[in-house]
C-alpha cells in the first residue's frame, strides 16, 4: 500500500499497480470515473456502489473526504480520516485514492484527475448549507448515477448496534440460504427499509473468480469478520503474504451469537461475505 500523503491537501495515491494515464490498450483512451465520499463504517453497500462505478469505465478514482470536512457537513465520522482511506483501499474495483477530496465535486476536480465524469449514487447528497454536492458537474453533463445498495448504511448499522437488534440474523432454515429475490421480509424498524438479502448472483459478482493453481500454497483461516475493518484488512493482508491462495471461513449468525453474545453479529452471514469478498 501506497504512504498516506498530506490529509491537509487533495493526495493522490495509487492503489493498484495501475497506470494514471488516460491511454488504454492500443492507444484507445481510456474512461476514467470519479466517486468520492466520507466512506465511513465501510460495509457491502458502499463496495456494491464502488463495484458499479467501476463497470462505467476502465479506471476508479476514489475522493475520500477529510475529517474536518465530514464533520462540518455530516457530524464526526466514527473512523478517523487515516482509517477510511485505507479501508477505501482494500476494496477491489479502487485504482486510486484521493485523500482529503473536497465534499463539493467540481469540474476542476474532474479535470484535475482526468475524469470523464462522476459517479454517485440515486440518494441525495447535500452540504451543510443544504446545496446538492453534484450539482456544479450535473449542470455540465458529466454526472452518472447507479442505483443505491437498500438496506445498508452506515446509520441502519449504527442503529442495529444501539438497539442490539436480532432481526436481520439468518437463522434456523435461513441459516445457510443463498436463496431469494433480492431482498428479505423483514424490515428496518428505525428506518423501514427492506434488509437487503445477498444472492448467489451478488455473491458471484463479489467474487474474484480465481482458481487454486496446482502447486499453490493454500492458507485457511475463519472467524466472524463483523462490521470489516482495519483490522481485518491488516490480517487478511499478512494471510495472504503466507501463501498464494486464501481460503476465509465464516461463522454463521447461530456460532457468532453463541460465543458473541445477544444482539452480535452487527452484520449477517451473508453480509460479512460480501465485505469479505470486496477485499483485494
């Protein structure tokens, strides 16, 4: 991983081995896509969004924005700066971090990275003063939405830890299921939403698809992995330097609760094998 540079000014730093130029093969110019965001509490939503964002070009930019920026238009983030730009990090589809990116996106931005357009979610997003923070590049044309992940934020997670709420754990004949249309029955009782239920086909766009190799040298490991963090990314990362394939098992909602405690896991199964599976 690349240093962290000066939180104080926008810092660009690669994330891949990735080229920062805008020619792709064969000289064809490459789509360069701009997101950014607080990306606090970093979880399966914000992956699934990096995810589309990522397949509306051929290079990711991520803007991660400062401390002193989240709290002025959000509140005090509940990961510190540092944290969020290294978790933003870890997730797959990133190519590049900007740290310290300014929470309005402008054109200059845009321009300054080389980027075609941004990309945000279809929730709306506003300053402290009550302004649309995309409306400067919506007015220009270059602004794209995805649709946004339901059913997660960093808020409805905040919200099952404060109410030590069992609701969204896959138990009994759930407890192994991948099956479903998308989203479950059940709904948030602060914000209504429908929890989102992970499926085979999302579980599959997660994954890599890489295949043991003959020859490889195999490392297992297994826990709970609940509300990903740095943590978790540090150990994965030093895993991974013990061998050419990681094999992570996960605990399922019955086996964490029993050795967690009520109201844990935070997050369901299938959850934390999405945030698993969004690593690099």
């Amino acid at each position: 991983m690349s240093d962290f540079g000066d939180s104080a000014t926008p810092a660009s730093t690669a994330a891949t081995d990735s080229p920062s130029g805008t020619s792709g093969p064969g000289g064809d110019k490459s789509v360069r896509v701009w997101v950014d965001g607080c990306y606090d509490m970093v979880h399966f939503g914000h992956a699934n969004f990096l995810r589309q964002a990522k397949s509306l070009g051929d290079y990711l930019i991520v803007g991660v924005h400062s401390d002193e920026d989240v709290a002025m238009h959000k509140g005090p983030p509940v990961f510190n700066e540092q944290e969020r730009y290294r978790m933003v990090r870890g997730i797959k589809w990133v190519d590049e971090v900007v740290e310290g990116a300014p929470y309005v996106t402008t054109i200059e931005t845009l321009d300054k990275y080389n980027c075609d357009f941004c990309v945000h979610g279809d929730d709306i997003t506003v300053t402290c003063d009550g302004n649309d923070t995309y409306e400067i590049v919506k007015r220009e044309g270059r602004y794209k939405e995805v649709p946004r992940t339901q059913g997660v934020s960093t808020t409805d997670l905040v919200g099952r830890m404060l109410l030590m709420s069992t609701h969204h754990q896959m138990r009994g004949r759930m407890e192994y299921s991948v099956d479903g249309e998308g989203t479950s029955k059940v709904h948030s009782p602060w914000t209504g939403v429908s929890q989102f239920l992970p499926t085979t086909q999302k579980i599959l766009q997660f994954s890599s698809g890489k295949q043991i190799k003959p020859g490889d040298k195999v490392v297992y490991t297994a826990g709970a992995f609940d509300l990903f963090h740095i943590g978790h990314l540090d150990f994965l990362e030093a895993a991974a330097r013990e061998g050419d394939y990681v094999i992570v098992g996960l605990h399922t909602d019955p086996v964490v609760s029993s050795y967690k405690g009520p109201g844990y896991p935070v997050m369901n199964l299938h959850e934390r094998v999405l945030s698993v599976l969004a690593c690099k």
